[in-house]
C-alpha cells in the first residue's frame, strides 16, 4: 500500500479538530495530533482538547500523552508522532495529522536532524552568568556579532535559544540552521497538506467566543489544580495561552476580566503567527471555511480534493 499522510494544519480555533475527525471517519483513518499543549496530562480544557464525543468516534495519538511537569521537546515529539504514525500504517490505516504547532508538523514532512553538538557545560554556565549580571541583551549583541541571521530570528527574550546559537557558533564552527529553511521532504511517506482558514472577523469571533467557554468550563480551576500538583510558571506547559494569564490573575497582577482580555488578545497574535508559518508552504492546499455556505460544504469540497488522486 502507497503510504501517504494527511495533515490538516491551520490557526487556533479553525475547527481542525472537527474537520479531522470528519476526514479520519470517511477515509479509514486515525489522528496523530501536533498540538504542543494537547500532548500534556491534566490540561484538558486551557488546551481545548477534543471531547468525549470525537475521542469515540475516531482514535487519537498524543492525546493527554506526558506529565506537565516534565521537560519535552520537538524531537521528543517527533518519535512519538513517527511510532504512531508507522503503528496506524502497520494496520492499514490513514494517519490524519491535525494540530498547529509548525515545528511539530515541519518535523514529521522533513527530515529534521535534531541531533547537535555536545553542549560545553562551561560555556553554557558563563554565558548564563553573564545574562544573569547584564542581562539577555547582552547575549543578544555577542550572538549578533557572532551570527547577524542567528540575532535576527531570536528575539531577545528567549534566552536558551540564543545560547544554542553561540554554542554552535562558537564550539561548531558552523551556524545553526534555522527549522523552517529545512526543506528536504522525507521519504517515509507522502504527504498531502491542508491548512484551514476563515475570514479574520469570523476567526477572532471563534476565538473570542472559545475563550469564554474555556472560563465557563472552569479554566481557573483548572489552573488552580495544576498548581497544587506543584507546577508554576517557570513549567514550559504553564507558559501556553491560556495557562499563563491566569496564573497572573492568581497572583494578583489583575483581575479576571483582565486575564480574560490578555488571553483573547495573546491568542489572536498566535493565530497571526501561525498563519504566517502555514504561508511558507508552497505545497499547502488553502481552504476559506468562511467561502462555504455550510460546513458540510466545505467538508465535501476538502474530501473531494483528497480523493483527487484516487
């Protein structure tokens, strides 16, 4: 059997999940998510994980799958996904790839080597001190100096990025190479790209109306638990939208509407993010929900170019 994967990427509160499920029951296949939030335990609804209903009807990979509290990475993903994927393969299945974590869907349609150079524990500890004495702009200039293309992709604020980048720089000899210029497709499989979208006013509606069902399905109380589990905000699953803002709220920084404001907004900017990811695949296949009179139209219109070559 020609092997070939599906993924149906798109901005936050799309409908991928929807549309997934939908795809998975008409072509005989099961999803692998590439969500970076819905992979963690316990974080049910910050992460708008599917529900019980669509968790029936079709199976999903990496749903729910690793401990908050433990470190994880795009290549740790990239196993997990790539075990699943051969798993529903080995039973003659369709593997359906839904989510919008870029990196996580770059590396399962790329070969992405995530293997490095041997960290120096020394240098990395004096590049730390010295962001600790002067500060991450410190480090930024030194990168800056060292590899201009490197600063210019980092933004300051993400400290253990720039050291990376100087620690291949400076031990390697060579540059890193940004993930989204890896370009050489694999070939485990085929693959065909969908990305969703909707007409922005409708999209931030969607996302606006999400975060209140989010509030009123208990998002607080959601956070509350995970920081009685003993998680905070240095946890790299409670800086995810959502998790963070209210985190600030019960720390006393603002009040609730406040909180709900600053996750509305911080989600709008990551849609825009992710949109602009999604663009730089010349081989993705656009559609416009809003274009359709019906989602069931839409669905049709979707099914139809995926069977195209049938």
């Amino acid at each position: 059997m020609k092997k070939e994967i599906i993924v149906i990427a798109g901005p936050t509160a799309v409908g991928k999940t929807e549309y997934a499920v939908e795809i998975a029951a008409s072509l005989g296949g099961e999803i692998v998510s590439a969500d970076s939030m819905q992979l963690y335990k316990f974080m049910d609804i910050g992460s708008a994980k599917p529900g019980e209903k669509e968790l029936s009807r079709v199976r999903h990979h990496l749903i729910g799958h690793i401990d908050p509290g433990e470190a994880f990475s795009a290549a740790m993903y990239q196993k997990l996904a790539k075990d699943a994927i051969a798993d529903i393969f080995s039973r003659g299945l369709r593997p359906i790839i839904s989510g919008g974590t870029g990196l996580y869907i770059n590396s399962l349609i790329y070969d992405m080597d995530f293997s490095a150079p041997p960290a120096e524990r020394a240098y990395r500890r004096e590049l730390e001190s010295l962001a600790e004495k002067h500060g991450n702009d410190y480090i930024h200039t030194r990168l800056a100096e060292k590899d201009p293309e490197a600063a210019a992709r980092i933004h300051p604020n993400n400290l253990k990025k720039m050291i990376r980048a100087l620690e291949v720089v400076e031990n390697a000899g060579s540059r890193i190479r940004p993930f989204e210029k890896s370009r050489v497709k694999t070939e485990d499989y085929e693959t065909d790209l969908i990305c969703l979208n909707r007409d922005r006013g409708e999209l931030y509606g969607r996302i606006n109306d999400r975060v209140g069902l989010l509030i009123d399905r208990g998002l607080v109380s959601e956070v509350q638990s995970l920081m009685k589990m003993g998680l905070t905000e240095d946890d790299i699953s409670m800086k995810g939208i959502g998790y963070k803002e209210i985190i600030g709220h019960l720390k006393g920084e603002y009040d609730l509407t406040e909180a709900i404001d600053l996750i509305r907004q911080n989600t709008r900017n990551y849609a825009k993010r992710q949109l602009t990811w999604f663009r730089r695949y010349e081989d993705m296949k656009w559609f416009n929900i809003s274009e359709y009179e019906s989602e069931k139209d839409a669905l049709e219109d979707i099914t139809k170019w995926l069977k195209r070559k049938k």
